[in-house]
C-alpha cells in the first residue's frame, strides 16, 4: 500500500489562502448581520402568532436538571453556575465556552418545561431577559452552532411558555423566533451542519402561523432536499461518519415530520428517505449497552436519549447488517467489537473527525470494557484527544496520524482534521465458528515506511478476541541504516472507567473486571512490556478519569514488527 498523496486542500499555502478568504467573508457576513438593514429583513412578514399544534421535542427531558435550573443551579458541559433562585444568568460571564453554548442554546429550556408550570415559567423569564440583552444582535449568540440550538428549542418551546404570557410578549417571542430562524437558514458557510440547519428552520416555520410560517417552512424545506443526499449516504451514515451525528439528524428529522403532519403538510420525499436511512444506521450503531460507539467525535448517549430516536423502530427487524458508513461489527456469546474501517471524513465535513485508524471498542457481556476517550464537540478536552493516542489502537513513536488545524486557520475554516490517513483497506470473513477482519492503513507510510495491519479475529467457539498488530514495510529494498533503526510503537487500549485494570505478577497480562463481574477478563499479549496509565473518558461532557492499558513494542523499517493479544474471560477453565 503505497501512502496517498496529500490532498491539495491540505497543503499549508492552500489552507492559508481558504483561511484568509473565509476569514473575509465570514467578517463581511457578520457586518452585515449586525447592520440595521439586515435587522429590518429578517423582521418582514411578520408572523401572526403560534402554531396551536407545536412541535415536540424527541429527546428526553430530566425534570430533576430543571428544579435546579429553578433553583438557580446550571450545568452544562460538566461546568455548574450558581446563580440562585430567579437569579440572572446573563449579566455574567460564562464559566467556559461549552457551558455558553449551553446557556445561549436554551439547553435549558426541555429541562425546565418537565418541571411543570413553574419551570414554564422561569423559561418565559429568561427567554424575555435574553431577548433584551441579545435579541437584536451579537456575535457570538447569533453565531451558527449556537443559533441553530436555540432555534430548535424555542421552536418547540415557545407554545408553552407562552401559555403565561401576555399578548404582547407572545407576539415578541413568535417574532423573535421567525427573526433568527431566517437568519439561521440563510447562512452559507459550508455543507458540514446544513441540513441539520434547514431542517430547524423548517420546524420554526411550522411552529409559526400565517405567511411567515409558510414561507419559512418552503424555503427550510427546499434547501433541505439539496443537503441531505451530501449529507446522509445510501446506507444511512452522516457524512461526518460520526455516530452520534446520525443520532441528532434522525431526531431533528422526526420532529419535524410529526410537526408537518400535525399541520396536514405532506413531509418531502427525501426527508423520509434520509429517517428510513439514518433509523437502520442508528439500530446498526446501538450497541448491547443501549448506546453508541464513542469514535469520530460522538459521545456514546444515555440510554434514553437512543431510545428516543428508535422509538418507533420496526420490532420485527432483525439482526442489524455487519457493517455501515465504514464501521464493522463482530458478535460472540460474550463480546461486541466495533471497528474503524475507513478514513476519518475530510475536508469541512471532518470539525469532529479524529485520527485514530483502526480503533475499536469491545464489551463484554453488555458492558463497555474498551472504549476510546469519547471527546466530541461538547466535551471541555483538548483537541489532543481527536489524536491517535486517544483511541485503543496502534500508534507510532508518538507520533499523530493526521491532527486538527489550530489558530488563525481554525478559527476561519473550523478544526477540521489535515494530514490524516486516507486510504483504509478492510476485509471481512465469516466462518461457522469465526468471524475476522483484516484492516490496514497508509498513515504511517509516509513518515516511517511501516504500514499497520491489523487482524480481529473473534472466535464463537472460544468466546475470545484474538488480534494481531503488524508493521509491515510498504518500501522493497535495502533502505540502509535508517531501515536497521528500531521505531518504537505502543497499542493502547483505553478501558471504560466502570472497569478496573491490574497487572498480572508476569508483569504483562492484564485483568479486567467490573464491581459487578465476578471474573472478568485477561488480556494476554506478548509484548516486550506493558503498563497501565491513566487516561479520561468523557460522558455527557464531563471528564472522568479512567485506565489504559499500554502495550510496547519495537519495529524496523526494513522488517517491521508484530504484536499480538488476546480477550478471554478469566472464568475457571476458560482463560
């Protein structure tokens, strides 16, 4: 496999120049946003009022977060504000810049209305003190990630809250919702998030009556029809390749196909599409835990929160396929393993890719043994954690596989992920006791000479996983001293912070278990050594420390090198 070539959008002097232009645009974009002119557009027509039938928002509500939100307590990306009770969050600066997303997203708002009328309440209170500091214009709460949040919960919060409220603050609020829903579905600033953007511009439009509402709702829906055949592929994965992603689409996709129908307006025949196609990739995503693989930048999500977007699931479906939108999937008695199978997603699409070739997650009878660090865009961890080490795969001499933009670039264009593998080989087989794969990538072809293999062979008589990872020389030849130099290479396996690691006294395998497992797990290798670190996991934003297990080993140039390892379940007789 000879490495690929970089790809012309990734080079320095190019990215610096789609930087600057980028930079141009969005500040001439955002001049004109804020200009009066533009203000008094998006105020015309003028929407009648509320919808009687609202849309409903599909993820589930904690209306144990809302009475505290009530009681002046807000958290948001693991980050807690204390602002007692009717206390004003807006007259202070936000803890950190997840915690702002949050707060200016009105990730409050779902919380608060389970929490019954008084939290109706407290909602109406701080959208009116919002719109009074906000509502005409700011940089960063009208910015795209934090508009279309917004939008959507007040689309289908608005109802609600306005059930206390008086004419004239209902009229400000249904105006307020028609302004920024315009605004939201007119930005051009790439394909990364534009059908999820127009299909919320399509919900605030149903939620709202009269013209207004109508016309929104048609241009919503027409841009929609364009972006989704870019955005979700044939077999159902998010062009982002990131499973959550799929998750968040498929949600936002249903609310607004009940709300068209409450409305008796037919949904577009590519929108059912895409909910038949994101709904297999979500059922083929979910594991035996009840949620996601935590790769390409997507946390796993609560139980619950899946189980929203399969809610209504086909019940006579059967066994989900054994691979998607380049992930594979591999069953024994005991133990699920999920693998990374192609490259990470390039270009715009790739703000939340992470360059880990060939990582995966494995549990063991339903629980999540091996994971990976599970950052994504909410999380409050550094970009380091989209990096190779981050994940449970082989990695070179400490080296990344590709990395995020950074600074002036990032800012500009996003951190989308430069320098990463592109080219991923894999084979599945399937035996009547065995299934394997065999997967490589050119990642470290270029740098190093070495290409990665690596096999995962499960066997269902054994109920073990058996795996091998090979450097192999991608150069023919005599490559001289640098082929005889020894490259060191570790193979990680992040471990769920549910589990617990210990090293055996041989110094190299390793025991797994759980508080509820009264056996657990080996891993056995034979590395040149092995060691147990620390990483951090990260679930609904919050860091939480946790264990990975190190396996090192040495290769060259010119012969490579092999390590091999193995899960067996540490019961009486079977290890």
């Amino acid at each position: 496999m000879a490495a690929a070539p970089p790809a012309i959008s990734d080079h320095p002097a190019a990215l610096w120049g789609q930087a600057l232009l980028h930079g141009l645009l969005r500040q001439a974009r955002q001049d004109w946003a804020g200009s009066p002119m533009h203000r008094a557009l998006l105020a015309r027509p003028r929407p009648e009022g509320l919808a009687a039938s609202a849309p409903q928002d599909l993820r589930p509500a904690d209306p144990e977060a809302g009475r505290r939100i009530l009681a002046g307590r807000y958290v948001f990306s693991g980050v807690v504000m204390e602002v007692g009770a009717r206390g004003d969050p807006w007259d202070r600066p936000s803890p950190s810049h997840g915690f702002a997303l949050g707060l200016h997203g009105f990730d409050w708002m779902r919380d608060l209305l389970a929490a019954g009328e008084a939290g109706a309440g407290e909602a109406l209170r701080l959208t009116l003190d919002w719109r009074a500091l906000f509502g005409r214009w700011n940089a960063f709460a009208w910015s795209p990630e934090v508009l279309e949040r917004r939008v959507l919960h007040l689309a289908c919060g608005a109802r609600a809250i306005c059930a206390g409220a008086s004419d004239m603050e209902s009229g400000l609020i249904a105006l307020d919702l028609a302004r920024q829903a315009r605004h939201l579905v007119s930005l051009q600033d790439g394909p990364a998030r534009r059908a999820e953007r127009a299909c919320v511009a399509a919900i605030a439009g149903a939620a709202l009556t009269g013209e207004a509402g109508e016309r929104l709702t048609d241009r919503g829906l027409a841009r929609l029809a364009r972006a989704l055949p870019e955005t979700v592929a044939p077999d159902g994965g998010h062009a982002s390749r990131c499973p959550r992603a799929a998750l968040e689409l498929l949600l936002d996709l249903r609310i607004l196909d009940e709300t068209l129908a409450k409305r008796g307006w037919p949904t577009p025949d590519e929108a059912l599409r895409a909910i038949d196609r994101l709904a297999g990739a979500v059922r083929f995503f979910t594991l035996a835990d009840g949620a996601l693989p935590e790769l390409q930048g997507g946390e796993a999500a609560a139980r619950r929160y899946v189980a929203a977007a399969r809610a209504s699931a086909d019940p006579a479906a059967g066994k989900p396929p054994a691979s998607r939108n380049g992930y594979h999937r591999m069953e024994s008695a005991s133990l699920q393993v999920v693998a990374d199978a192609a490259a990470p997603a390039q270009g715009p699409w790739s703000v939340t890719a992470c360059a880990q070739p060939l990582a995966m997650e494995i549990l063991a009878e339903g629980r999540r043994m091996i994971a990976a660090s599970a950052w994504s865009p909410e999380a409050a961890g550094p970009p380091a954690l989209r990096l190779v080490d981050a994940s449970s795969t082989l990695s070179l001499s400490d080296e990344p596989c590709g990395e995020p933009l950074r600074g002036f670039r990032a800012r500009a264009l996003g951190p989308r992920l430069i320098g990463a593998y592109r080219h991923v080989e894999a084979t599945r087989h399937e035996a009547e006791q065995a299934v394997w794969l065999d997967l490589a990538h050119d990642g470290w072809v270029r740098r190093f000479g070495l290409r990665h293999e690596r096999r995962l062979y499960l066997d269902l008589a054994a109920d073990e996983l058996r795996g091998e990872d090979v450097l192999v020389p991608a150069h023919a030849g005599d490559l001289g001293e640098a082929g005889r130099r020894f490259i060191p290479y570790k193979v990680r396996f992040h471990v769920h912070p549910d589990i617990a690691a210990s090293l055996a006294r041989d110094g190299k395998s390793v025991l797994l278990r759980s508080g509820e497992d009264h056996h657990g797990w080996w891993l056995r290798n034979d590395a040149h050594s092995a060691d147990i670190e620390t990483s951090v996991y990260f679930e609904e934003g919050k860091a939480r420390r946790t264990q990975q297990i190190v396996l090192h080993g040495q290769a060259r140039a010119e012969s490579g090198g092999k390590l091999r390892w193995k899960f067996a379940s540490a019961a009486p007789g079977k290890s």
